[in-house]
C-alpha cells in the first residue's frame, strides 16, 4: 500500500499505530455489511412485526362538596403493585422456568434425548424410515403449553415471595388467577397486571425495602372514588359505574382503556360532564411479542372540576338518624325534605334506606346488588323525588286556601261534623279522624276533619283546587338535578276523564283529603309548604351553588349569594296566608293539634323562647298495594316550617307504613328543627338571600 511505502520503516511505533487504523477500518466495513446486508431481512421483519396501541387514560373525577366544603365524594391515592410484563428480569424468569420445565418433559421419555441426523429426517419424510417418537422434538402445541405453563409458574413463584415480603398470604393456584393472567397476557401484555390493591402503609413500606429486588414489580398509585361520609347523602350524590364509554371530543376507538367510570344517579349523575373531566391519551409501541417499546403521550389528562352543594351535611345526617331511629319495623322506608322557603335551597334531601356508593368503586358484588335491588326495601329508590304517593291531609292546605281565597270558606263559621262522609248510597263511607261535633275552621284544621274539608271542597269546586294546585305545579317535574324526579299525578278533570269516566263528587271528596289518584312527591310538597310560608312565592328547589377547577384557591369563610328562582306567584292574599299560617301553628301548639303530641311543652317553651315556633300539618293516607285489590299501606306525612314569626325553613317528612302523621312523621321533623336553629344562629350573615325571577 502506498501510505506504508511513505511510511519510515524504522519507525516501528508509527507502522503498528497504521495497522491498528487499517483493522478498524475493516472491521467497522465489516460491520455495516453485516448490519444492511447480512441482517438486513430481520431489521426490516422485526420493524414490520411492531405495531402502535392507543391507551385511554381517564381524568380525576371532581370533588363534591357540602355548602361548608365538607367532602361528601372525593378521591384518594390508592397504592398497587403491578406486574410490568415486558420486564426483562421477568421474561428471564419465565425462560428459566420453559427451559426447566422442557428438561423435566423430555426427561420422561423412554430414550434420551438426540437430535435426529438430516439423513433420518429425510429419510422420515419420504416415509422410507421412521424416526422413534421418543427420540422427536417437541412439537409445536406442546411447547407452546410449556409457555404458557412456565409464565404462570414465574408470576406465580414472583408473587408468593412478594406475600413472604409483605407478611401476608397471597393464593395463586386458584383458577382465577390463572384466568386472569392468561387473560391479560394475550390481551393486554403492553400494560401492568395488577397483583395487590390498596395496599396499607405498612406493606409499602415492606416493599420499599424489600421488594424492590423482585423483577418486574413496581409500586403504583392511582386516584379511587371514595365517599368518606358513608351513607350520609348517598342518594344525592348517586353512585358510578365501569363505562367504557368516550367523550363527544374524543377518538373513539382505543386499543386499551384503563378503568373509568360514569354516574349512575344523583349528582353523579347529573353532573357527570362537569366532574368527569377530559381523558387523555397516549400511543404504546410494541414488539411482534406484545411487549411494551416506547410510549408518546399524545394529550394530557385534565382533572374534572369540584361541586359544591346546598346541602349541609350535619343537618343530612342528623334527619338520616332520625328516620332511621323511627319506632317502626326495620328498615323504615321513607324521606325528609329540609329547604330554605326564601331561596329554595335545599339543606337537607334524605331517604330511607340507604346505600353505601362506596361499594359500587371499583365493582359491586353480587350479594350487595341483589340486596339493593330488593323490591320490598328498594334502597337505591330516592323516595325524596322518586314514586309519588297520595299526600293525604296535608292537600287540606291547598283545599284551605282555594276556598279562604274565593270567600266560600269562612274561618269563623261553624260546622256541624256527622263524623263520617257518604257522598252517595252505595258509595264506602268515609271515616273523619276528628270526630262529630261543631267545628270552626282552625279546629278543623288542627284535628284534621274530613267531613269539615270536604264539605268546603264541594262549596269551592274542584276546579280552584286544582287551580292552586297547578299553581304549585304539582304533577310537574321539580327540574332538581338527580336524575329520578318524578311528575307525580294531579287529577284535573280532563285527566280523570281520558283515564276512566267523567269528574265525579267522589273525586272532589277524595281530593280534599289528599286520596284518590292524586300522587305527589316530598320535594313537591316541600316547594308548596314553601310558598305558603314565604307570601306566595312558588320557588325551583336548588341544589347545586357551584362549579370550580380544582386547582382554583377557594376562601372558606366566602360563601357564595344563591338568589332565589321563582317558578310562579300563587293568587292568593296575606290575610289568606295569615289564616293558613295560624292553623298550622296551633296544630303543633294548641290540645288537640294531630302534632301537638310530637312537641311536648318543654319542647314548645323552648322553642318560643329561641322565636322559632313551628307550624305543621299532619296526614295520612292509604295506598293500595300492587296486585293486592284490598291490601293497604299508610303513607304517613308531616309538613311544615318555622319560625312562625318570620319563616324561613320548610321540613317535610315522609314515612311508608307509619302509625300516623303525629306519631310517626311529626317526631322526626321535631328532631331537625333544633339542628336548623343552631346552624341559623352559628351563620346569622354567612349567606345573602334574595327574591327574584328568572
């Protein structure tokens, strides 16, 4: 070569330094041929063989919250260890355990093993000469067995010594584990297989100083829906449910999409868009083995916002514990509606029995949906807005104030009660709970008179009774954001006649006493009550305040201004109002009120005292049961508000199969109210009220 000629020969230093440049040179050409020439075919193969995964990876739900900012649902760090199957330590793992279990498969053979010549092998292929079965290699079925077996062996022998590090006992030779790594390495290999969940502070902290030596394991943490209350408002706030389902804004189509979940009922429900916030999304590169290369993360995830609530959770509890402790069989099915009549705001929305939402996150058992889905108790029904039930004597309100308002009812004159009602010859007599005897109207109101009430229907006319009641839009909807509101039923005239026959008297009498078709719900009730306490004022129930991002600053101590919807005026006077006001008061303060009982004197002073005097009405109604012709259940009802002097709060109480309205229903209201006047005293000014339309 001419740079060796030029070289000294001499030099003996500069000629071994250009041989060590020439044996480089040749093997970097070496190795490039061997790279695009040799290997060119597998590159290109293997580059074929890898494909692309879309991963959908779901946004934290938005917390909901108490009007105090109470947590009512939000979520905590969940830790997990997973098992990351492209690991090399634990594909290492699972071939030692394929090439021991081969051994041990070939070792039960007759021969020992050989590998045949290629003369035998041809020779076995013309047919001329067979090779001995002991002596074949294993077949193609077999080894795959063998894989498969051996994986599961590893991850089974890996997550044994992680219980030993953990202190606890893990079983993996049932067959749903093994259903359930089988099914996760043919489906979902890219992606951590999940071995322990939640795991306690101890065992991480086990882990981290242990386990960490264990391939393929790592520790992860991911948000989980809990709702730290319990049971306290469950039906407000609804439950989730696993949803493979994507946004309007969003692909939708993806290979994998880790859990997510949508709101089933309740706020959850109704709120969903808001508290869901926006998945995100991220592409997975993986080999022709299913085994993760690299990832992109093609759009982040965005947390869902907050919602905060009306409701106080102190005073939710408080009425919750008060129907649960009602003295009736167990458990007591009914509802209690507490909401500010000046706003319409709703401070408390209970409904007995209860649920637990915490057991719908991460999946429900079957023992605990087929227990909630009992027909008889019905815990998931809200039977604050949902199913409506015949009002009974508190539709003696609505009755009162059709007639004071078009003058046929005199508060002043006096009626002589027969005791009981019978509108025709063959018609069922209809018994009066007050009694025979002279009434006037705040007497018949206080006892509840039947006779008193119908006989003031029939002087009115249907007609502006149900006038008031539509005012009141019963049989609408109330708009409240659960997603169970129920219309109910008012029965005008042109109802009952495209339903059966033309109105009849005996419509207008089971009208007045709150029976026949007519159906309504407690929040109904509750907004009615509400416009008879406020002047008038027929307001939209409210329950959301607010919705902020989570990572907006919010001051505690501001609350915000909810101002009032008003949904209608009732046609009615004060001094209307005025009567109606001092009826309900001396139900609950005069002897002989249907609610006198429930507050005992001690109960009445102190409530005088404080200027928060109740006023209430009591009912009680039948409901025939489905499928029973003559099988009854009492719908026990007590509405009312306080304080007498200026109202302000509205409670409605609701119980299925009650004594009455006074012994079962009055009670639990009486329970509420000392709640309610202590959070009024602790909040005189925290929140502004105003009247106004839409």
């Amino acid at each position: 070569m001419l740079i060796f000629d030029q070289l000294n020969k001499a030099d003996r230093h500069l000629r071994l330094l250009s041989w060590c440049v020439a044996v480089g040179l040749t093997i970097l050409l070496g190795g490039l041929w061997w790279v695009q020439v040799v290997r060119s075919r597998h590159y290109a193969e293997d580059q074929r063989n890898q494909s692309s995964r879309t991963v959908r990876v779901p946004g934290p739900r938005g917390k909901i919250l108490d009007r105090n900012g109470v947590a009512l649902a939000e979520n905590v760090p969940v830790y997990n260890i997973s098992l990351y199957l492209h690991d090399r330590g634990w594909r290492a793992l699972a071939w030692d355990e394929y090439l021991r279990m081969k051994a041990a498969a070939v070792a039960q053979t007759a021969a020992p093993p050989r590998k045949p010549s290629w003369l035998a092998r041809f020779l076995d292929w013309t047919g001329l000469r067979s090779i001995p079965k002991e002596t074949r290699p294993l077949s193609v079925a077999k080894r795959n067995e063998l894989l498969r077996q051996s994986r599961y062996v590893a991850t089974s022998n890996l997550v044994q010594q992680l219980g030993a590090a953990l202190g606890q006992t893990v079983v993996t030779n049932e067959p749903k584990f093994y259903a359930e790594f089988t099914n996760h390495y043919d489906q979902r290999r890219a992606l951590p297989m999940p071995i322990l969940t939640g795991l306690k502070s101890s065992q991480i902290a086990r882990f981290l100083e242990q386990g960490t030596r264990l391939p393929g394991l790592d520790l992860e943490i991911q948000p989980l829906r809990v709702y730290p209350q319990g049971t306290v408002a469950a039906h407000v706030l609804g439950y989730l449910r696993r949803s493979e389902e994507s946004s309007e804004d969003e692909l939708s189509f993806y290979n994998y999409r880790l859990p997510d979940y949508r709101g089933v009922s309740g706020i959850e429900y109704s709120q969903d868009e808001s508290l869901h916030g926006k998945a995100g999304a991220k592409s997975m590169l993986v080999n022709n083995l299913g085994y993760l290369q690299s990832e992109t993360v093609w759009s982040a995830v965005e947390a869902g916002q907050n919602v905060t609530l009306t409701i106080d959770a102190e005073v939710q509890r408080v009425a919750e514990q008060a129907l649960r402790d009602a003295p009736l069989a167990k458990p007591v099915r009914g509802a209690v509606v507490v909401m500010n009549c000046l706003t319409g705001e709703i401070i408390a929305l209970a409904s007995a029995p209860a649920f637990d939402p915490n057991k719908f996150v991460p999946h429900i058992t079957a023992a605990d949906y087929a227990e909630y889905n009992q027909e008889e108790t019905a815990p998931l029904l809200h039977r604050a807005v949902y199913g409506g039930r015949p009002p009974g004597s508190t539709f003696k309100t609505i009755v009162a104030l059709a007639g004071l308002e078009a003058g046929t009812l005199n508060p002043d004159e006096v009626y002589n009660s027969p005791g009981s009602w019978r509108f025709s010859r063959n018609a069922n007599e209809i018994q009066d709970p007050a009694g025979a005897g002279p009434f006037n109207f705040k007497n018949a109101f206080k006892k509840s008179s039947n006779c008193y009430f119908i006989t003031n229907a029939l002087r009115v006319g249907p007609d502006a009774v149900i006038a008031i009641a539509e005012r009141m839009h019963f049989g609408e909807r109330t708009g409240i954001p659960l997603g169970q509101d129920s219309k109910g039923i008012l029965p005008t005239r042109e109802w009952v006649r495209m339903n059966r026959r033309p109105w009849q008297v005996g419509d207008t009498a089971n009208l007045s006493i709150g029976q026949g078709e007519l159906l309504v719900t407690p929040l109904q009730l509750a907004c009615a009550i509400g416009a008879v306490a406020n002047g008038g004022k027929v307001l939209w129930p409210q329950l959301v305040v607010s919705t902020t991002g989570q990572d907006e600053i919010v001051d505690p101590a501001s609350r915000p201004v909810v101002h009032a919807r008003i949904r209608d005026q009732l046609p009615v006077s004060p001094r209307t109002l005025r009567v109606i006001h001092e009826a309900m008061l001396a139900d609950t303060e005069e002897e002989g009120g249907t609610g006198f009982k429930a507050f005992h004197e001690a109960d009445r002073k102190t409530l005088a005292l404080k200027n928060f005097r109740v006023c209430g009405k009591t009912g009680t109604a039948q409901l025939k049961r489905p499928g029973q012709s003559h099988a009854y259940d009492h719908i026990t009802w007590f509405s009312s508000f306080a304080p007498f002097e200026q109202p302000k709060f509205v409670v409605v109480v609701m119980v299925e199969s009650g004594a009455s309205g006074g012994d079962t229903c009055a009670p639990i209201a009486k329970t509420v109210y000392p709640k309610l006047r202590s959070r009024d005293l602790q909040q005189p000014s925290a929140r502004k009220t105003s009247l106004a339309g839409n």
